[in-house]
C-alpha cells in the first residue's frame, strides 16, 4: 500500500497552471484557483500561470514553451478534455507528448466514478511526459481537479511518497537526450 516515507525529506517541484476556457476570464477561474491553492499547500512552488481560449496550436505551444523552461517540472492544464467540438486539449497535449501516461487517465476514471458514478466516462483527462517535464490534462471543474491533486498528484509530486513516485524519476525523464 502507498504510504509516505517521513524520514525522507520533502522536494518541492515547480508547476505551471494553465487554464483553457473559451468564456471564463482569470478572475473566474475557480479550477485554476483550486489547482494554486493545493499545489502551494502541498509546499510546491507556482512556476506559471496563464489563461488561454480553446485553440489547440496555441495550447501546444504554451506547453512545449514550458517543457523548454528548466525552471519548469510539471505543467497542469484545467479545461478543455470534455467531448463538444471546442475542447482540444487533449490533442494539444498529445501533439507534445513523448511519452503518454496511460495510467493517469485510468486512475483519474476510477477516481470519478466514486464521485460521479458513470458521468467519469465523460472525461478525458491525460497525462504524459516531454522534454523532462511532466504534463496532466484536468477536467475544468473544480471538483475534477480537486479529485486530480488530492487523490493522485498530491501523492505522485511527493519525493517521500512510497513505492514509487513522479519525483524520484524527474532527472531521468530526458536521459534519452543525453546519451551520446
């Protein structure tokens, strides 16, 4: 069972917050509020914030501009993964994406269905990883992303966290760019 290790000492990692909506402003921005709000509780360091509509090029672009900052661990991305015509996030992600965390999507489905019972298929959130830095793509509810950070990355962006976690594999994620 996880657990975490407490004689380890905690390492905060720097996460960029974007929020995509086609009709909410930053002042509206509850997600991305609740996605601050936790990762600075957790002692995690805001590296970025921005606010951008659902245009899938400009959301690709706004990430691979962070995957290129060494400033930046971890990129979360709120809005956008539903199904209706306008919600590409998850393609923009994946247009970036080296590798997919197959896993997140399903952990995050088995998550919502103990909230939100058969409603969770309606979600597509993703995760993945490129140019060593760790990428998720949240629903843009609150509740969503309140169930993302405090059942998932809550845990997997905590060095102590046990068996295993995002953090300890953090300077190997861009080994491949280093061999010779």
């Amino acid at each position: 069972m996880s657990r975490i290790d407490e004689t380890k000492e905690f390492i905060p990692v720097r996460i960029a917050v974007l929020t995509v909506s086609d009709t909410r402003s930053l002042a509206e921005d509850r997600s991305g509020d609740v996605l601050v709000a936790r990762l600075q509780e957790a002692g995690h360091q805001l590296a970025d914030r921005k606010m951008l509509t659902d245009e899938r090029s400009e959301i690709a672009a706004q990430l691979r501009e962070w995957c290129a900052d060494p400033q930046i661990d971890v990129v979360l991305s709120t809005g956008g993964t539903g199904l209706t015509g306008r919600d590409v996030t998850v393609e923009a992600h994946r247009d970036v994406y080296e590798k997919e965390i197959d896993a997140f999507g399903t952990v995050f489905t088995i998550v919502s269905m103990q909230k939100i019972g058969t409603s969770a298929v309606q979600s597509r959130a993703t995760g993945g990883v490129a140019n060593g830095t760790y990428l998720f793509a949240l629903p843009g509810s609150p509740g969503a992303c309140k169930d993302a950070w405090d059942e998932i990355l809550v845990k997997q962006l905590d060095y102590r966290h046990r068996p295993c976690n995002f953090v300890e594999i953090l300077p190997r994620l861009d080994e491949h760019h280093r061999r010779k």
